[in-house]
C-alpha cells in the first residue's frame, strides 16, 4: 500500500478505549492517520503506539462509501467525509463525542458515537482490516532507518557536545582561576576599603558622640535657663500682682482724691463768690465811709474782720490749690509708673514667649528645613508670578502716596507741638491754675499716644 501518492490530512494521537476479542474494554493510546487520494480514495489507519501487531487499515472509495451510506443512513456525499471526519475527530478531542474500537485478530471496527441517557447513538462505523505485514514490515523498515537516522545524528551532536564540554571545562577551568585571582584582589580591596570605612566611621561617629554631648550640655543648660527664667518670671509675676493690687489702691484713692478735689473746686468757687460779695461790700463800705465819718471806728472795726476773713479765705484757697497740684502730681506720677510697669510687664512677656518659642523652633529646625526651602522656592515662584512690573508699579505708588501721607502727619504732628506751647503759656498765665495743668497733661498725653511718623502710614 502506498501512502505517497496522497496528502496525509490527519495524524494525532488517541487515548481510546479498545475491546479485543470482546473482552473487557482498556484504554490504549491509539494513532489515528488518515490519508485523502482526491477524488479517489480515503485512506485511514489506526495503530496503537509502541505495537506494531496492533494495525489496521481500511480504504473508502465512492462505492464503499454509497453502501456505507444506504446501510447506516448517511446524508453527507463523499466528498464531505474527510471534512466531516476532521470534524468528528476534534469532537472527540473536546469530548464532546466519543470514539471506541471493536478489534478481532484480522479487523477492526472504528464507530463514533454520543451518549444520551438513555442510550449510545453510533453516529459513523468504519471497518477496517489488518494491515499487510509487508506494510508493517516497510514502516518499521523505516523507522527503524529513522531511528538509526537519530542515533547518528544523537552520536554526532554527543561528540559535538562532548568537544563543546571540553572547550566549556577548560574555560570553566580559566575563568575558576581568574574567579580565584578576582576574589583574592577583591578580599584584599574589600579589606583596604573596610579598613578605610572602620576609622571614618569611626572618626565621624567621635565627631557625632562630641556634638551629641555639647547639645546634650547645651540642653540641660537651657532646660537649668528655662527654670531660672520661670522662677524669675514667677517672681515677678508675683511682684506684678502685688504690684498691680497697689494700683488697684493707689487708682482708688485717686478717684477718692478726684472726688475731693472736685469738693475742693467747688468750695473755692463758693470762696471766690463770696470773694466777689465781698468785694462789692468793700466798696459800698468804702462809699459809706464818705457819708459816715461818724461812724468810722465801728466800720474801720468791720473793715479789719472783713480784712481778717478775707485772708483767711486767701490762705484757704492758696492751701486748696497747692494741694490739688500735689494730687495732680502724684497722679501723673502713678500714671507714669503705670506705663512703666505695663511696658517692663509687656516687655518681660514678650521676652519669655520668644525664648520659649526659640526653644521649641530649635528643637523642629531640623525636620522644617526640606519642608521650608520648598515652601520658599514655591513663595519664590509665588511672589515672581504675583509681583510682576505691573504690581511693582502700583506699589511704588503706593509708597509714594504713603511718603506723602507720612509727610502731612508729621506737619500735624509739629502743629500739634506747637499747639502745646500755646496752650501750655497760656494756662500758666491764667487763674486758674488747676485747670491748665490738668488741661496740660490730657494734652501731653494725647500727644504721647501719637504714633511716631514711622508707624502713622495708616493712622
């Protein structure tokens, strides 16, 4: 038989399940080849690996396949079989078909099938026969011509492959010596390198304790600052608070004091008025005495205790004013040690808030620096994008504007001095001696609440 003259069109491997001499069923590993003559014949050949007494072969022509048709119902034309059995074939391999074989010792009948649950439906039975054991004879021929084929080819790719090893162990042998050269340059450099490592880790880990041990002085004798400043800071808020009860006192016995003076003003007003009266009287006495020479020594007799009164008044009034300008005084005097004490208090407490701050800055420096050179080369991005010449421009007049604003307050600044001269050779030159210098002082006062010209571009 000869299968050169047509195209092998399947040729796979099968684990069927085989019934020999209808005995019980074994599963054997079966090669399926089917070779398409066109328009001729279909040959198809089963054969189980590895046995070659397990062959058989079975040829399909036009009129085979019209009685295979009518016996088992077909509707597909020959044409059709080798497509339908390709397909059928890959059925099998999915399983969604199944193949088993009926083999006696001189045929084998190949049926495809499917399983329902009632029954097996044969969908296709193929007879085949015993292969000629001239065939088997040819084909083993030649495998064994393939195997030998094989072993010469294996013999030359062994030599090959042996000369290869040789070639490979040598170098094998070179590159173990030079691996042995590295490893020794290596240790030795390794040891240089390790050496060189030990004294300037070493050297840097002395640098590091030493440092350590300067902050860690550095720290107890801020920590020691720190308890000192709270006990000074205890102190004298303690002196402040005692302090600020004597003002609490001294602020009540000056408004006790306002009051009084108050009293004071309105005693000498009733003096002066009485003064007035008393003065008109003077003259009517003094025009009296004109027309009553008669009775002179009784009016000169009244003259003197009006004169004595009078003085007595005189004194009263000069003692009420010369105290109330020692009260006035006084009052400036707690007002001023008032200021004081709020600025030295303002000033001890900024003092501590900045040393408490620098103190908990210094310990977060180190872990803000990364953090602040990106925010200042964001703020860098930030302030070239927003200040552009536009807005430098409109800054500059704004400064502009600003420096002619500081100019016209300290015109009114020096208007205002001046206005205190005035005010002040005026008051000294009245009366009423109390009211300028309490005026005075409201003046001054308001004067020293200005703002100094550095810091009045908004007042």
């Amino acid at each position: 038989m000869d299968y050169n003259k047509g195209t092998v069109i399947y040729d796979h491997q099968h684990n069927v399940a085989v019934h020999f001499e209808s005995k019980t069923p074994t599963t054997r590993t079966i090669a399926v080849k089917i070779t398409h003559f066109y328009n001729y014949k279909l040959v198809i050949n089963v054969q189980e690996v590895n046995n070659y007494k397990f062959n058989f072969t079975g040829e399909i022509d036009n009129v085979l396949f019209t009685a295979m048709r009518n016996d088992q119902h077909l509707e597909i034309d020959f044409d059709e079989l080798p497509q339908q059995l390709l397909i059928m074939l890959k059925e099998v391999k999915d399983q969604d078909i199944f193949l088993r074989l009926e083999a006696t010792q001189n045929a084998c009948e190949v049926i495809f099938y499917e399983k329902s649950r009632l029954k097996s439906l044969i969908l296709l039975s193929l007879t085949l026969q015993v292969t000629n054991q001239g065939a088997i004879i040819d084909e083993m021929a030649k495998n064994l011509e393939s195997v030998k084929l094989d072993n010469h080819n294996l013999t030359q790719q062994l030599e090959t492959t042996t000369s290869n090893l040789k070639r490979v162990n040598n170098s094998l042998k070179t590159l173990n010596l030079e691996k042995i050269r590295l490893e020794t340059h290596c240790r030795e450099q390794l040891t240089l390198v390790t050496n060189k490592f030990t004294a300037s880790f070493n050297a840097v880990e002395g640098n590091i304790l030493d440092k350590l041990s300067k902050l860690g002085r550095r720290h107890v004798k801020l920590q020691n600052d720190m308890e000192v400043l709270k006990n000074e800071n205890r102190l004298k808020c303690e002196s402040n608070a005692r302090l600020l009860c004597s003002l609490q006192a001294l602020r009540l016995e000056n408004e006790r004091n306002i009051k009084l003076i108050d009293d004071y003003k309105m005693e000498v007003d009733h003096l002066r008025l009485i003064k007035g009266n008393l003065d008109e009287e003077m003259s009517a006495v003094r025009r009296q005495l004109h027309q009553k020479q008669a009775q002179s020594e009784d009016n000169v007799k009244t003259i003197d205790v009006l004169k004595r009164d009078l003085q007595e008044a005189t004194l009263i009034i000069a003692q009420k004013t010369k105290m109330h300008d020692e009260i006035a005084a006084d009052l400036v005097q707690a007002n001023s040690m008032l200021v004081n004490f709020n600025n030295q208090y303002d000033n001890l407490s900024k003092d501590y808030d900045l040393l408490k701050e620098t103190l908990d800055n210094r310990e977060k420096t180190i872990q803000n620096l990364q953090r602040e050179v990106a925010g200042q080369q964001q703020d860098l991005k930030d302030y070239k994008m927003e200040y552009g010449p536009e807005k430098v421009q409109m800054l500059q007049n704004e400064i502009f504007l600003a420096r002619k604003t500081q100019q016209d307050l300290d015109k009114q600044y020096k208007e205002a001095i001046k206005l205190n001269a005035l005010l002040t050779r005026k008051l000294s030159a009245n009366d009423g001696q109390s009211l300028g210098t309490r005026t005075q002082s409201q003046t001054q006062a308001y004067i020293n609440n200005l703002p100094p010209p550095s810091q009045r571009s908004n007042y």
